[in-house]
C-alpha cells in the first residue's frame, strides 16, 4: 500500500510539471504502463487526474479543491491578505508570502507585478533554502541547533556568482539576518533579480511567515530595491500586528 501511495503521489508531481502520455508517465516513474493505467484510472475516479479527448493526463478538479482548502487552512494567509495587497500596489512590484514546513520553505501567496516582466515563482513552488531571502528569514528564526541541522542538509547548488556555497557562510548570513530583523537575496538565485525579506510573527513571538519583495534588475537596480525596505518593514508589522504580535514585539 505504502509502494502503491507513493507511485499515485509521484503520478501527480510528474503531471504538475504539465500534462503526460501514459508511455511519459510510465517511463519518468519507472513503472509497467499496465500499473500506472490503474493508478490513473483510480485518481480519475476521485477527480484528481483528468484524461482529455487525447489521452493525455491532467490534474483534475479534485486537486485545486484541495490546493484551496489547503490554503483557506492557513490562516496567516488570511491575516496577511490585504496588508500584502495594499503593498503590492503601493510599490508595483511582486510579492511573496512564505512559511516554513517538514524542512521546506513552501510560497503560500503571491501577488504579481504590473511590470511586464514576471517571475517564474507560484503559490505551492519550494523556496531554495540557501539562497533565497524568505528561507534566510524563516531559518534565522530556528534555535542555533535547529540551524544547523537544517543547514548541514542542504545541497548548495550554485544558481548564480553570488550564491552561497558553504554552511559555514549561510550560517553567518542568518545570525546577521537574525540580527537585523530582515534579509536580502542579492541576485543569489536568479542572477537578475534582488529581493528582501522580513518575518511575520504571532502572538508567541515565533516567525510564523516571511513576506518578500522581488524586482528584476530591469525594473529596478538593487540599491533602489533596498529602498523598499522600510515599506516592507511595516507591512510585516502589521500583519504581527494583527496575528496578535504585542506591540514591543514588533521592534527590531
């Protein structure tokens, strides 16, 4: 059962990648077609996979229902709704909601720029963990043990010149966001886009988010990037604000 499970979960992370032949599908899982055909004919049946007039697959229906209880279930996502637009619009550029969960760093909301130029991030896509600012934030937040663990299973792929390559240098970069209450990722994933980042906290004190600013070089260079910092800064205020955060919490 765990095999069969496993198998059905691997189906549908193939087909977010985009739709699938079952030829596709058996190869990429490495699975006998014949299994795979009762696989998909169980998903269909619940609605999570969708076959169309060419017999390619899909995610079905069933899926984004669940995609959006899933996210109704979230409830900092709600808190920082409108505060997350107000900033989106007063600034244009795009913002990130992020949380930290089973050792991922998942994006739970975003709100596009109304430049032209786009990111390629979704709602539900991983955040790397060495080399983007949402994940500096959310690790910084961990114990010094809790970093460490997290830090020595990381693989530092190099995604650009100005990524980090080492645990010992992401964990200095962490004490030093920890410290100053907000972190950047300067052209380190992406080599044409800057960004910053800063937590959100609940009525505990815990980083619960990490809300971000993302600007391709294009749009804006990173010296004026870090400018959107003190918008940043009090959106994330806020949101703490209203998860209950009491007001001399709220000071870095």
């Amino acid at each position: 059962m765990s095999q069969t499970v496993t198998r059905a979960l691997r189906l549908l992370a193939e087909l977010g990648e985009g739709e699938r032949s079952l030829d596709q599908l058996a190869d990429l899982i490495g699975v006998h077609k014949t299994t795979v055909l009762r696989l998909l004919q169980s998903l269909e049946e619940e609605r999570f996979v969708h076959r169309d007039a060419h017999y390619r697959y899909h995610l079905g229906a069933g899926l984004f229902a669940l995609s959006s209880l899933a996210l109704e279930q979230r409830g900092i996502r709600r808190t920082a709704a409108p505060h997350l637009a107000e900033l989106n619009a007063a600034t244009g550029q795009t913002v990130h909601l992020a949380a930290y969960e089973g050792g991922e760093v998942v994006y739970i909301d975003k709100y596009d720029s109304r430049h032209p130029v786009r990111m390629y991030s979704r709602i539900g896509l991983r955040a790397a963990l060495h080399n983007t600012a949402v994940a500096k934030v959310l690790l910084a937040d961990l114990s010094p043990t809790g970093r460490r663990r997290v830090v020595d299973g990381i693989e530092f792929t190099v995604h650009t010149p100005n990524t980090i390559t080492s645990p010992h240098a992401l964990l200095a970069e962490l004490d030093q966001v920890g410290a100053q209450g907000w972190a950047q990722d300067h052209a380190e994933h992406e080599a044409f886009i800057n960004c910053v980042a800063a937590p959100i906290r609940d009525a505990s004190g815990r980083v619960v988010a990490a809300a971000s600013i993302s600007v391709p070089d294009v749009v804006l260079p990173y010296e004026q990037v870090l400018d959107l910092l003190p918008q940043l800064l009090a959106c994330t205020r806020a949101i703490s604000a209203d998860a209950g955060l009491p007001a001399r919490g709220t000071v870095h």
